[in-house]
C-alpha cells in the first residue's frame, strides 16, 4: 500500500511540475492602476471534493470527464502566475467517496493538497468517518491549517490541532479567515465525534468576525462553511442565515449541499450590506474564484466571481 501510495503521489507531483502554459479563460479586467492603489486578492476555492483524485470515469454519467486534481493544479498554476495576491481555499468534505480514502485513510487527499498549495481548509461532516483518531492519523500531512471555528475538541486528541481563525497578509491587505462547520449529530456514528462540542454558528461568526475587524483591523473577512447552502427549513442554519445574521463578513465559501451556483448569492446582512455567499458543487468538477478588488484610500471593495469547469482542456499541458 505505501508502495502504491508513493507511485501515485510521485506520477502527480511529476505532471504537476512539468504543466506548460495554458490559455487563460475569463482573465480578470485591469481594474487596479496606480493612481487609486488597489489591491487584488484572488480567492480561489473548492467543496466537497470527496477524494475525486481522478477525472469521472467516461461512462456515460452526467458528470463523465469532468474534474481531476492534476487539471486543477494546471488551472491553479495558471492563475497564480497571472495574479499577484492568491489564496487557496477549501470548504470541508475532502474525505471519502472514491476507493482512495478506503485505501489510504485520507493520507493522499492531504498530500495533494499539500501539493496544490492549499492555503486553509475547515472540516466537513465526512472527516470524521474514520472518528478522531482517524483525522489525526495523518493530519501531519496537511502543510496548511484547519480551521474549526465552532467545533470545541478541548480533552480530545484534536485538542489544538486546529485553529479557530487564520490571519493572512497580501501586500498590505489584512485577510481574516474563520470556519463554521456543521452539527454531526445524526450524521456520523456518535463515537466517531465522542467528546467534540458544538458552537453555536451565529453566536460563533459574530464573535470573531468583531475580534477581526475591530481587534485586528482586517480589511477583508472571509468565512468558511460546511453549514450548506439553503434548507426548506428556515430555522436550520445555512450559508444564507449565517449571511443574513451577521455583519462584516465579505464572502462565505459553502458546502454540504453541493449547491451549483453559477453566480454568487448576495444576501443583506445586518449592517444592510451585502455578503456573498459561493459554493461550487462537489467533486472538484469547478474551481471558484473571487477577486476582492480592495481601495484602502477610498475604503472600498469591489467583488468579481466566475467559475471554472475542470475539463479536458486542462489536460493539455499534461500531454505536451
């Protein structure tokens, strides 16, 4: 199995490094110039991946020849060098849903990854289908922190294994990063979950999104969840009430219900603001990407979205 595992990481991280250059669909318009110092941040982010390493198989299936962590990494690569200012990010459920988390434990998700250059990620319901130990059994391959903002694992083995925010700095521009993730009660086995506290969301989001932006004075706040999008049930906690009841939050990154959007949800949030909220599916079919357009001296922000669907033309560079 080790063998297999290195062959497979190996035969990636080769293709990853000898991708060429690619054609770049949807460049972002040249907002920024020098007059008015804007920054860009480019925001880059999956859900629910669900250990999709590999393209669907061509089958016949609605989503055939779509997705791949190698496509993924062209488009990525691609990107970063087009854009100054990028950060990876992803929304939870990177566990379980091909035969290479039940063979290798989650081992090859976290080092691909690791690989892509993720930057932070939080945890979907699905991490915890091996429990605890099973999340720690190979967490020091993530080289990129977690972050579990309302999971409280005070007295378990995850016990300072993860952050509860992340603070990120690009070229001046404070980014303030927090996780909400979803209530596993009923979801998973309970002695997989066995001594993990769950925060209340709201309570948790306005919390630290006041500790950002007045403590830390951060310019851009970002959240993300593994809450799901919307429920026919306006009571349970989604994506759109976190956006709704809170304030100051610039973009929340979903997941869970593998929403397709084909354009972020603006949602009015207390202070009669706007948040967005993106999601991009399951299964690593789209890459999402919102460029935060950031004038510090006029203390504006402007937000620009566009999806990408991993398909063959990404293969191209792998072929050359």
């Amino acid at each position: 199995m080790k063998e297999l595992n290195s062959l497979t990481r190996r035969n990636f991280i080769k293709k990853a490094s000898s991708l060429g250059a690619l054609a770049f669909v949807g460049t972002l318009p040249a907002f920024a110039s020098a007059k008015d110092k804007e920054t860009i941040i480019t925001i880059l982010h999956t859900n629910d991946v669900h250990s999709r390493i590999e393209p669907f198989p061509m089958d016949g299936s609605k989503y055939q020849g779509l997705g791949g962590v190698a496509r993924r990494s062209t488009l990525i690569q691609k990107i970063r060098q087009e854009q100054k200012n990028v950060l990876l990010l992803d929304a939870g459920d990177m566990f379980q849903g091909t035969p290479y988390f039940n063979v290798f434990d989650g081992q090859l998700e976290l080092e691909l990854m690791s690989t892509l250059g993720y930057d932070a990620g939080t945890f979907g319901n699905h991490e915890f289908d091996n429990g605890l130990p099973g999340i720690l059994k190979h967490f020091d391959k993530a080289k990129f922190p977690f972050i579990t903002s309302n999971y409280d694992f005070t007295g378990t083995v995850l016990e300072n294994k993860t952050k509860e925010y992340v603070l990120f700095e690009r070229d001046g521009v404070k980014i303030g990063v927090f996780g909400l993730c979803i209530d596993v009660e009923g979801l998973v086995d309970p002695r997989n979950h066995a001594g993990v506290k769950y925060l209340d969301p709201i309570e948790v989001a306005n919390r630290l999104t006041k500790l950002l932006k007045e403590t830390y004075r951060c310019d851009i706040v970002l959240c993300l969840s593994h809450l799901g999008y919307t429920y026919p049930d306006p009571s349970k906690v989604s994506d759109l009430v976190v956006a709704a009841k809170t304030k100051d939050i610039d973009l929340i990154i979903g997941g869970h219900t593998h929403t397709f959007l084909k354009e972020p949800t603006a949602v009015k949030n207390l202070a009669g603001e706007i948040t967005l909220v993106n999601q991009t599916g399951f299964a690593g079919i789209n890459l999402g990407r919102v460029d935060i357009v950031v004038s510090k001296q006029k203390g504006k922000k402007r937000l620009v979205a566009q999806s990408y669907l991993i398909d063959q033309q990404y293969d191209k560079s792998l072929l050359a």
